[in-house]
C-alpha cells in the first residue's frame, strides 16, 4: 500500500468527528447568574458548604478580568453558554447499564476494548456527568477510590472538603472562579499510603452538547509512598458554535508518592480549552505531567509543580500542535519552595498551515531552596511561512546555590532529511510526516501504547491536509 | 540608556555594552533593515552593593539573511539583583535569518538574585532561531579541583570568574577589553 492511499484509509477509519443527537435531562438555561449557580448545586443535592463555595467563586469570577497576557479570549460569550447538562439520570457501575446511544459513542471511540487491554478502571465522562464506572476489585481491597467528583462529594465528604480547592484556589484565575462556580463531572482519586496502583487509571471526556461548556474537577490525592498513572484523553465532535473547556486539576502528592497524570487532547478546532492544572509535591515525592494539544481553537495550559518539600522532583512534558485558525498557547510552571528540588520541562511544538504555538513557562525558585536544579528546553518546529512560533519563558532565581539551565530552538523541516528520506522512496508528505513524529518522539514514547498510535494517526492526517 | 539602531543592507555593528548598576539599565531596540544586515550585541553586567540592572534587549529582524547575536553574562553580587528580558522577533519574509540569544549569570552572594526572561516570536520558517540563559554559581567541582592544585580560594574563584567573563570579552573590539578589564576589577 502507498502512503497516499495509507493516509487516506486512516483519514476515513477516523471515526471522532462524529456525534450523538442529544438527550439531556436537565440543563440550565443559557449564561451565568447566581440562581443558575444554585440550581446546578441543588440539582445534585450538594451540602451546604459546597453551595457557598460556588457562589463565592461567581462572585469572584465576576471580578476578575481575562488575563492580559497570552491568546485573544476576546470571543468567548460567557452568556451565550450553557452551564450544566445532565445526560443521564442513571449512575451505573456496568457496562450494560450504560444507555445504549451513549454506549455507542464510546464503542466508536473505543474504550471497552482499552477497558480490555490496558485499563483497570474506566471513568468515562459524557457530557458533564460521569455516567460509567468501573474499578477492579483488588483496588477497591486496597482501598484506592477512583470516582466521579461528584459522588465523591457524597461518599466522602470530609476529603473532598479537606482539600478541595487548597491548590487551586477560585481567586488564582479568572477560569479556576469559573469552574469552582459552576464544575460538574471530574474524577475524583485517593490512594492510600504504600499502594501502587500498577496500571493507570483511565477517563475519557467528551463534550457533546453544541455551546456547552465543560468544567470538570478533579482532585488526587496520593499518600505518603503511594504511586498512580492517571490517564485523561479528549476529543470532540466538530461544532459550529463555540465551546468552552475550562478544567480544574488539583494533585497532591505527599511524601515520597509518586504521580503522573498524562493528557491527550484533542477537542474540535471551537473550543476555547482554558485549563488550571497545578501538583503540590511534598518531600522527596515526584510529580510529573504529560500534556499533548492538539485540537481547539485556542488552549492556554501551564501545568504547574510547586515543588514544597525537600528533594520533590517535578516534570512536565508538553506538546503542542497548532493547525489552520490555531493558537495554542502551553507550556508549564515549577515553583521551587524548598531545598534540593529539581523540575525539568521539556516542551516540542509544531505548527503549519497558519497556526501559532507559543510557548509560555516559567521557573521560580524562591530563596532558601538551595541545591535546586531545574532545566527547560523547548523546540519549536514551523513547517510553513504561514505558521509562527513564540516562547516566552520567565525564569526567576531569588537563591544563588542553584543550577538553571534554558535552552530554545526554532527551526524548519531541514531540506537535507527531506531529501535524504525522498531519494529512498518516501513521497513529500510522508517524509515529512516522519520528520514530525521523530521530532515529537521524545514525548511520544512516554505516552500509553494506545494515545502513541493515536497521536500518530492524528498527525499523519494533519500532515496529509498541509503538505503536498 | 535608551537607544534605537537600525542597521541597513549589508552592514554589521558590534555594540559592545558594559553595565556596572546604573539604576536605569539598558534598553536596546535593534531594527535588522536590510538584506544581510548584521548585529552583535555583547553585554557585560557587574552588579554589586545593592545595584539594580534592568536590561531590555529588542531586535526585529525585517529583512532575509540578517543576523543577530545578543550575548550577555553578568556576575551579581552583594544584595544586587539583575532583571534581564530580550525579544527576538523575525518578520514574515524575513527568510534565512539567523538568531542567537544568551543570557548567563553567575551568583556570587546569597543575596543577589536575577531573572531572565528571554522570548522569541518567529513568523517565518525558513530561518535558524534560537536562545539559551542559565543561572547559578560558581562550579564546586571547578573550585575544588584549583583548590587541590594548591590555589587558595580567592585565587580560584577569580580564576573562574575570569574564565566565566573571557569567552565574551574576547569578541569586545581590541580598544574596550581594557575599559572592561578595568571596571571589572573590583571583583576580581
């Protein structure tokens, strides 16, 4: 088979830009005010405390102006949106008791059978509610809870309110107020001191109501010596609309755990993807995020590591891929708070056929934190004269016992391994195709087995619309 | 000081720039206009006492085939503090530029403390961009090693921050390596 015809089997065999005619149950009328707030919180029948939470983050979120900085958010009507919509009011723990139209848009997505293989728990979130769980049971002997957020919220009510907005507060943004005032959905994951949770635990996320905004909130929380991969893929169907994504991720790692969390996403090239992700590692525990952009229209995602205790390593992988009417602005933060810390970010984007990737990090380490190390590289990868590249890193240094080192590099797909790759055989796009996916590799190899092929898909078919 | 330069087709300009605490710093807005134009910026800073040193470097390469280099090192010390931002922007068209930024510094005390902030905007593909800054201190390898060939500290120290200093103020035209050597030898 040739790679033209290759590509083209996979560009038909894509199967996610499709979606499901709606069947809400409950959703609030369009924009934001105070009784909206409080219906989404009396429709899930949520303490006391909670309702107040998300009044007070309106309150906020109403104060607070768009960033200065960063993409044009100018677009966004934050009245135009719907809040909060409930697909289903049926919470199941199998997958026969999932409806059978919901079941089907993961059936083409694909999970029962990474279900199969890789996973042993599934949260899938469809819409804003999570509707299908499933934890196997030596788990659930060890006493890890991996649950929707809201139902966390009722099983156990003093975690949830013990840490529930400590790492993110609704006052650090405009979109962290805006989330805490109107979350739904989320996972919510506790592992208890010592365990290790082998294989990661998996949630998809779907939005599939046209101008619906979603806002999912998760928390982990790892004790002391425990270790968990949590793994959250995205993609959406193609709207003409609209669409806002802003999440909320807050992880706790206490001393000595361990905690990965990695991302794919892809949401459909209208949504405004506006993400507050931020770890608290604890002495000696190492938290690390892997964070893969390559849909909406425009994203700005910083994951953060604030590194709190002696020895706390932190790592953030990040990938970026702007096409056509695309600005992804991503990168990610580590707060240096103690002695003997290290951070490494490491972040590859490219862009082609107009878009923008910018990125925008930063480095901090504050005095006292001797003996901290922290490396950052980024490379940029521009494939045509449309596309542009920025990077704006901050790095602050209030301790002089330190090690920071900066590295940044733009470049084109080089003529030299294009032709190499061309005189063995390989047409334009295909050469170029493996250029990108060497040059992302790196990230890449990180990735569970099945969001690699995937990612890999995706970008052949980016590469196939743009080259040649 | 605030200066403009443009540079035209076919001209190369070294500006070579030593700060030593002047409250308003250096503000330096390069225009690359024409075809082949080249810039090498080279700037030492020595902070001490209690010395701020905003720096802001731009440079906005117009035209194909220019070229620029900003080369910074900087050695802070007492309760000095160095505030280092660059932009490095290429213009569409602008193709077969080529774009170099560093900023290093090296701590010297446990009060000093600096920020780099070094950002590129790249519009066109067909160019080779890039920047490097790091931060931190004197080796403990490097001082342990003159230590044990007998070299006091003292010594040592001003060995490495010579050697830190020699790579930059090699590429300083002949007439300002004295100028330079001069005001640096407080530290030293």
């Amino acid at each position: 088979m040739t790679g033209a015809t290759r590509l083209a089997d996979l560009k038909k065999s894509y199967r996610l830009g499709f979606h499901q005619p709606e069947s809400a149950v409950f959703k609030t009328p369009k924009g934001l005010s105070r009784d909206i707030v409080s219906a989404i919180s009396h429709h899930k029948d949520e303490p006391e405390w909670m309702h107040d939470f998300r009044q007070q983050s309106l309150m906020i979120f109403e104060q607070k102006s768009l960033p200065a900085w960063g993409a044009d958010l100018s677009g966004i009507d934050f009245n135009s949106l719907h809040y909060y919509l409930d697909p289903s009011d049926r919470r199941s723990h199998t997958w026969n008791d999932v409806p059978a139209e919901i079941r089907d848009t993961y059936e083409k997505i694909g999970i029962p059978e990474a279900e199969r293989r890789f996973l042993a728990g599934v949260g899938a979130q469809y819409d804003s509610e999570i509707i299908y769980h499933d934890l196997k049971k030596q788990w659930e002997d060890q006493g890890v809870i991996f649950v929707g957020m809201d139902t966390a919220l009722k099983a156990y009510p003093d975690l949830v309110r013990r840490y529930f907005g400590t790492v993110i507060p609704p006052s650090d943004n405009k979109f962290a107020a805006l989330n805490s005032a109107v979350w739904s959905g989320g996972s919510f994951v506790y592992v208890p001191a010592g365990v290790q949770v082998s294989i990661p635990l998996q949630a998809y996320f779907r939005i599939n109501a046209a101008n619906l905004g979603q806002f999912e909130r998760t928390l982990i929380l790892a004790e002391e010596g425990s270790s968990v991969h949590y793994v959250e893929g995205c993609s959406a169907p193609i709207y003409s609309s609209d669409s806002l994504h802003a999440a909320v991720v807050e992880i706790i790692v206490k001393k000595g755990a361990r905690v990965r969390y990695t991302t794919i996403q892809n949401w459909s090239n209208n949504v405004y993807n506006l993400v507050t992700k931020r770890m608290l590692v604890e002495e000696e525990g190492v938290g690390e995020w892997i964070d893969g952009n390559l849909g909406s229209k425009i994203t700005m995602k910083y994951p953060s590591v604030i590194l709190n205790g002696k020895g706390a390593k932190g790592e953030v992988l990040s990938l970026a891929f702007a096409g056509p009417g695309q600005h992804q602005d991503a990168g990610g933060k580590a707060i240096h708070l103690a002695p003997y810390t290290t951070s490494t970010i490491t972040s590859k984007s490219v862009s082609l056929g107009g878009g923008r990737s910018s990125y925008r990090g930063m480095v901090k380490v504050a005095k006292g934190a001797h003996g901290s190390k922290s490396f950052v590289r980024c490379d940029a990868l521009l494939l045509d004269q449309l596309s542009r590249s920025d990077t704006y890193p901050v790095n602050i240094i209030n301790e002089p016992d330190v090690s920071l080192g900066h590295e940044a590099s733009v470049s084109k797909v080089g003529e030299n391994q294009l032709f190499y790759l061309r005189s063995r055989g390989l047409s334009e796009a295909q050469a170029t195709s493996l250029i990108v996916n060497g040059f992302i590799e790196p990230i890449v190899k990180e990735l569970p087995l099945e969001y690699a092929v995937e990612l890999n898909r995706l970008i052949n078919l980016s590469m196939e619309n743009s080259v040649g | 000081m605030i200066k403009h330069l443009q540079i035209k087709s076919g001209q190369k300009k070294i500006v070579p720039l030593i700060l030593t605490g002047d409250p308003d710093g250096v503000t330096y807005s390069v225009d690359l206009l024409g075809r082949g134009a080249e810039l090498t910026l080279l700037l030492l800073l020595f902070g001490q006492n209690s010395a701020k040193m905003p720096v802001n470097i731009n440079v906005v390469h117009h035209s194909p085939e220019t070229k620029s280099r900003v080369l910074i090192k900087g050695v802070i010390t007492d309760n000095s503090r160095a505030d280092i931002s660059g932009l490095i922007k290429i213009l569409p068209g602008a193709v077969g530029s080529d774009a170099w930024l560093s900023a290093k510094l090296l701590l010297l005390s446990e009060t000093a403390s600096g920020q780099v902030i070094p950002n590129l905007e790249i519009l066109e593909n067909e160019v080779k961009a890039g920047h490097a800054a790091s931060v931190g201190r004197i080796n403990e390898t490097e001082l342990f090693y003159l230590m044990s060939r007998g070299l006091s500290e003292p010594k040592a120290k001003e060995l490495l921050i010579k050697g830190f200093f020699a790579g930059l103020l090699r590429e300083f035209p002949q007439q300002y390596v004295k100028q330079a050597e001069k005001l640096l030898a407080p530290i030293i």
